[in-house]
C-alpha cells in the first residue's frame, strides 16, 4: 500500500490524499489552495496523478479546501464514485458553484491583466458544467455504515461534528482482490 499526499502536506490547503493498494486507488478529499499568490497559483497546475486511475473519492466534509477541486478531477478524467454523506454532498455542490462563478470573474480579471502583458489567455480552474457532471458521480452513504468502495477497501464515515455532514473516514484495507 502507498499513501501520498497532493495537498494539505506543508500547507493546510488543498486537501488531497492518494491511497494505492496493489488494484485500487482511491481518493481522500480534492480541495482548492486557498492564502496567497503562490498557494492559488497551485489550482491551475496539474495534479500530480492521473485522475482517469482512481476508482473512487472520499469527501470527508464541504469546505473549500477538500471539495474545491472535485469538478477540475472530474473535467481531467475521474469517472469514479464519490462517497459522501447526504449534507455534505448538498453543501458541496452549493460551494463548488460558488468557487466557478468565483472562477469565471477572476480569470476574467486576470485575462485582462495577461492582454496588457501580451500573454495568452487563460481558462477558468472549472465551470459550472464541471460542477454538474462532478454531482452525478456522488454516492450518498450514512454515518456508521460500512460501504465497499472495491474489493480491497471498506470504509465506514464517522460523524465528525465539524460542520454539518462532515465526517472521520475509517479504512479497512485488504489488498489481495481487485477493485470492482
């Protein structure tokens, strides 16, 4: 099993974790950079994985910064599921939409600055259609119930208290099947 971390990791932004089993990666939380120049700069750049492998996400909770980037993994590829609690997935979609009508403006802005400079537009991080096809890969799961998100993993969502529909995400891993 490997764990690697794509955010969150000497920033507390950007909350990305990647767990890969010998037939499985999953996701933990794919949120936005959030603070200065240098850290938003950190959204239109690549991820440092390819989105199209993973199988699976799991959103711990609706903040920013661990939901910010669903729509952007899901315009790069991810087709698959992500697990979240009913409240959660409602208060994501709400600041997903948020953040791209944020987006829209502020590349609006910021391509008028690049003309002046003569340098090529840019696009916005996503939009509000990365936003909506992002929804249809949710999959409701209750607190306390175990769910398979493949054949190597089980995870059961624990009520955090944090906001509302947040929760602790605890993994059972047993990595000699194949992912479904």
């Amino acid at each position: 099993m490997k764990i690697e971390l794509f955010g969150a990791a000497k920033t507390v932004t950007g909350s990305c974790y990647s767990i890969t089993t010998k037939e499985c990666k999953i996701l933990i939380d794919c949120g936005m950079f959030q603070g200065d120049k240098e850290e938003t700069r950190l959204n239109f750049e690549k991820f440092g994985f390819n989105p199209k492998e993973y199988k699976a996400l799991l959103l711990t909770h609706a903040h920013l910064d661990h939901c910010g980037r669903i729509p952007k993994l899901v315009k790069e590829g991810f087709k698959g599921k992500i697990y979240a609690t009913s409240a959660t997935k409602d208060l994501a979609r709400v600041v997903m939409l948020d953040a791209a009508k944020i987006a829209f403006y502020d590349t609006r802005y910021e391509n008028k600055r690049r003309a002046r400079n003569g340098l090529p537009p840019r696009e916005p991080v996503f939009s509000e259609k990365d936003v909506h096809n992002a929804m249809k890969l949710f999959k409701l799961i209750k607190y306390n119930e175990p769910v398979k998100v493949g054949k190597t993993i089980t995870a059961k969502f624990f009520d955090a208290g944090h906001i509302l529909g947040s929760a602790s995400i605890q993994l059972q891993i047993f990595d000699h099947h194949r992912c479904q």
